[in-house]
C-alpha cells in the first residue's frame, strides 16, 4: 500500500493571513493523524511564510507517525534540520517569489553543495530524499549524493497540457521510478497530486509514499482534515487494491493458457 504524507502547510498559510494563532498547523497534524496520514509533511521556508520554528518545534514533540521537513539547503536551514532531527528530510529548490515549489532540485549542478548537507543530515540519523525531476541524470546524482529516497516531482502529469504529454509524463515517472529503485532509492512522489488526478499515479508500482498537501487541505475547509484525510487514503488504498486484483487475473489467464 502506497504510505501518505499529508503537507500542512496550508493550514498554516490561512493563519498567517491574519497574524493570529488559528487555525494551528499541529492541530492539523493531529486531525490529519487520526484520519490515517502516514506521514506529516511541513516545510519549513527561508521567510517563514506559513510554518515557523514553534510549529516545527511542536510537530516534532507531537507527531506520533513520521515527521517530513520539506527544506532548502541554506546554511541556516540545515542548521535548524539537525537540532530538530525530523525522521526525513526532503531537499527542495526554494525561491522566494514562487507560490509553491517549483519543478525539482537540480542535483547534477549543485551535487557539491548537496553532498555534505547530505551527509550532515544522515550522521542525526535522519533519512534523506530529494525531490526531483523523474530525469536518469537527476536520480543517478542523487544517488551519488548519497540520498536515501527520491521525491519524484509529478506535476510534469498533473499539469500537462494534453492527453499524449500526460501519458508521456506518466511513463516518465514509471521509468524514474524503476531507475531510483535500480539505484537503491526508496521512491516517494509529489506535487499537485488531488482525488481527480491520483489514480494512474497510485497505479505505477513502486512509489512507497506520495505528499500532498493543497488538495487535501482544500477539501477539509467542506469535510474536516479527518475525513479529507480518510478520502484520499481510500483512493490510494482502492487503486492498490485494483492493481492487485488485475495482477491475480493476469497470473491466472497465464496458468491457464499453460494448461490448454
Ligand atoms: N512535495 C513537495 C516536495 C512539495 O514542495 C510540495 C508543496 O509544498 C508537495 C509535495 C505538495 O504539493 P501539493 O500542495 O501540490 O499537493
């Protein structure tokens, strides 16, 4: 079963929108937890737009599941990774005018700077993942860094223009999945992933964990976090099922066809 990271990024973002203290990230955490999300995702920005040093703080003594910081790799970012010490850092590019992340890190150019961040974060015993493009030369750089997991960037599917890029893009993302495996990665994925577009996604074999934050966190302002939460785990959990089922039938048309 493909294991969700819920970003919670946003429900910081509407308290920010009036400086105040509701509606709080942890809390999300929380209600994001009981609805079944395996992982909370945050990103901890170099401006602090929406998540700051108290929600980390907060959501490391509070998160019982697994704890992702989403960061860049400023100095004094990655200080602040490794006196948090999340269970999994995944390194983003970072730009401060963009509204969200924006394509993957490039790792064949900055693989100098990369690999001693790298190798910071996994001496605190903290698994390392690098969101990138589902590109052969981004995922053999990775691993050469050393990265632990890749966070392969889908939005090259969700946002394509038309049906035949959105096909490409998805066997793309088929192909940087069995090249991060064939690299030794554990293989996560993400980026403006919501309940219409997920299926054919969660149906590449492979992905160990997706994040998605703006979806979700959009549906729960008209369900509640819990129950947004709980949909999207029964998309993923349905769609495994569905390939599972496919897979049986073809073994069995296969045996069958051996016996004739
Ligand atoms: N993965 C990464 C690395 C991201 O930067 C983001 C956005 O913060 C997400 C996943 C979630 O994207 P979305 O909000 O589009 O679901």
């Amino acid at each position: 079963m493909i294991k969700l990271g819920v970003n919670i990024d946003h429900v910081a973002t509407v308290r920010q929108a009036r400086q105040t203290d509701e509606p709080d990230p942890v809390w999300a955490a929380v209600e994001a937890e009981l609805g079944g999300a395996d992982c909370i995702t945050f990103h901890l920005r170099e401006d602090r737009r929406h998540i700051n040093d108290r929600d980390a703080e907060l959501l490391k003594r509070t998160v019982a599941t697994k704890l992702n910081m989403e960061m860049s790799a400023n100095a004094g970012i990655v200080r602040a990774a490794l006196r948090l010490k999340p269970q999994q850092c995944t390194l983003v590019p970072e730009k401060r005018e963009e509204l969200t992340t924006e394509g993957g890190l490039d790792v064949v150019r900055h693989r100098r700077r990369l690999g001693p961040v790298v190798k910071k974060l996994k001496r605190e015993g903290i698994t390392t993942s690098a969101f990138i493009e589902p590109d052969v030369r981004q995922i053999v750089a990775a691993a050469e860094c050393g990265f632990d997991a890749l966070e392969l960037w889908t939005a090259g599917y969700t946002d394509a223009a038309s049906e035949q890029r959105r096909l490409e893009a998805l066997a793309q993302l088929e192909r940087g999945v069995d090249a991060g495996h064939d690299h030794g990665l554990i293989v996560h994925g993400g980026h403006g992933l919501t309940y219409r577009n997920v299926g054919p996604v969660a149906a590449i074999i492979g992905f160990s964990e997706f994040n998605i934050g703006h979806s979700i966190i959009a549906r729960s302002v008209f369900v509640g976090l819990r129950e947004a939460v709980r949909e999207m785990k029964r998309l993923l959990d349905t769609t495994a099922m569905q390939h599972l089922a496919l897979l049986e039938a073809d073994e069995f048309w296969q045996a069958d066809g051996e016996e004739d």
